[in-house]
C-alpha cells in the first residue's frame, strides 16, 4: 500500500527498532513509502550491529544509541536532531520492558524494583521524550506511542506490564491536553498481539496469538506492515484533528466480551495447532 507524499516534507523520530519484526520498523517502512525523513534510536551495542544496517536503505539522516532510562542520552538525543534538522514533526515511541520473570505468575507478586524499572522505561519514558520533542515542534507535531489490551483488561501474564501501559494510556491524555494549545498531538495504538523480541517475554505467548486468531472479528492477527499504516494515520495531516485518543489496531478483538461458540478448544490451542 503506498501514501505517497503523504509525509513530505515531514521529519521524525523512530525509537524501539530491535529488528525486522519490530513494530517499530513496520512504522518506519510506511513513513519511509510515504516520503517522510527518518532518524532512529537504538537501544546499545548489541542492537546497534543489526538496527545499524536494517535501516540504511531507509536513507536515514541520524542514528543513535539512547538509553532512555539515562536522561543525559535522551538529551543528547535531541541536541543531535536540534543540530541536524532544527526542528521535528513526529516521534514514535515503541518501548517497553519488565523483567521476564514478573511476566508470568500472579501481579500480586510484582517486586518494587521490577515495578519501578517497568514503569519508567514502558511508561515515564514517553513523558521525557515528550518533554524533549515539544522544544522541537515548533509547528506542530504528532507523538504516537504503542499500547495493548492488556491495559484495559486482565491478559494472562501481562502482569504489570498492564499496569505500566495503563499509566500509559492515561499520559497520552494528559500530554494531549498539555501540549494541544501549541498543535502537538497525542496518541496511543493499542496494537493486538505480533510475535517480537519484546512480546517472547509474556509467557503462553503462542496461545494469546491464537485465542486472537481465533476470536477477534476479523478471524485473524495483524500485522507490523498495518500498525504501520495505522501511525501513519495518526502522524501525518489525515489525523490532524485526532488526540487524547487510543486506537485499536487488533482486527477488533477489543470488542468482544466473549469466547467465539465456533473456535477450537483451548486446550488444543496451547498445544500449538
Ligand atoms: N508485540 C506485541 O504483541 C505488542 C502488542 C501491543 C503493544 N506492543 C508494544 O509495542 C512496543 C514495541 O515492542 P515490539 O513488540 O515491537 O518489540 P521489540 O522488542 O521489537 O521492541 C521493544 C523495544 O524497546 C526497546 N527498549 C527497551 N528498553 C529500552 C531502554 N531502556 N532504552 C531504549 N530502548 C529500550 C528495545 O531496544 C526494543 O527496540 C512496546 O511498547 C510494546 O509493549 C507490542
């Protein structure tokens, strides 16, 4: 599907590609079909060796190691980008992390550190970019940043990672709010379940894949390739009017309240069928 033009002349953010089954990477792909400039962040060394060389045909004007738990490499971040382009039009924020361990079992049995790390990196991390980006967007601009389900409602596993996009979910209202008198809008995508590095941590991840396929109205999961269209919607001029808003990229599962009558057992599911 190609937009073109539709970003041109528009410069941006793109933090969170890991690798090629990132969402953060289907984003990049439909902003780069659609002519906008890209730069990127990287998580350390050992991301660098493959984020490095996936997104060179992206031709992108910047790529960089942040740490966003490290507010010195957040503001290097964007002196870098101040330096390079002056200004900025759009960031996506598509960053999470929990200790593994905590993503199965009981939330009850969540640790202070574990909860703290979660939240700042899944959650308070957004805000710092967001406080960063507003310097930059002096006319105007788009923050998206990626949520789940799991914010809303129990999902096996997710833990305090729920709890962690649901504060989330709740900034992206506040930063709309704050920073809408100078145009810059503010969204979430709660995208359904993609097989990631990120998403191999939540545990019986295989079995949340199928339940999906099996119970969403469109009898299917999605693809990284359709977040991507759906961030363009919300970062370019088509959603210009959108903010404070949570959009559900998840073949409408968060619609049902209930088991579809027709779908396998369960049971046959976690088996891997
Ligand atoms: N995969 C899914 O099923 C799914 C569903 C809904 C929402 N999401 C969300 O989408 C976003 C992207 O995740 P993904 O599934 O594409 O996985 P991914 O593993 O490809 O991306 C996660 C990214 O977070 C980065 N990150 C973690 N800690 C960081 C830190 N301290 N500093 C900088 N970067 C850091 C990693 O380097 C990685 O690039 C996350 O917010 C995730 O919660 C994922």
């Amino acid at each position: 599907m190609a937009f073109d033009g539709l970003m041109k002349g528009k410069r941006g953010l793109i933090m969170g590609v890991a690798n090629q089954h990132s969402i953060a990477w289907g984003i990049a792909q439909a902003l780069h079909e659609a002519g906008a400039e890209l730069a990127f962040t990287y998580q350390g060394d050992v991301f660098k060796k493959r984020v490095v060389p996936l997104v060179e045909p992206l031709n992108p004007a910047l790529v960089l190691d942040c740490d966003v738990t490290d507010a010195a490499s957040l503001d290097a971040t964007f002196k870098a980008i101040e330096e390079k382009w002056g200004s900025i039009d759009f960031v996506v924020h598509a960053i999470a992390f929990s200790d593994k361990d905590e993503l199965k079992g009981r939330y009850v049995d969540t640790t202070p550190g574990n909860f703290a790390l979660s939240m700042n990196i899944s959650c308070y991390s957004f805000t710092a970019v967001a406080q960063r980006a507003e310097k930059l967007m002096t006319d105007g601009g788009s923050l998206v940043t990626l949520s789940y389900y799991g914010a809303e409602k129990v999902m096996p596993h997710y833990n305090v990672m729920g709890v962690a996009k649901a504060a989330l979910e709740a900034s992206v209202r506040y930063l709309a709010e704050d920073l809408g008198k100078k145009a810059i809008r503010v969204n979430s995508i709660s995208a359904g379940p993609i097989k990631t590095l990120a998403a191999s941590g939540v545990g019986d991840f295989r079995y949340i894949l199928k339940w999906n396929e099996y119970n969403s109205p469109l009898r299917r999961t999605v693809t990284t390739q359709e977040v991507g269209n759906s961030a363009l919607f919300l970062l370019s001029d088509l959603g210009k009017a959108v903010t404070g808003e949570n959009l559900h990229v998840d073949a409408g599962y968060h619609a049902i309240g209930m088991k579809n009558p027709e779908a396998p057992d369960m049971s046959i599911a976690k088996s891997g069928e």
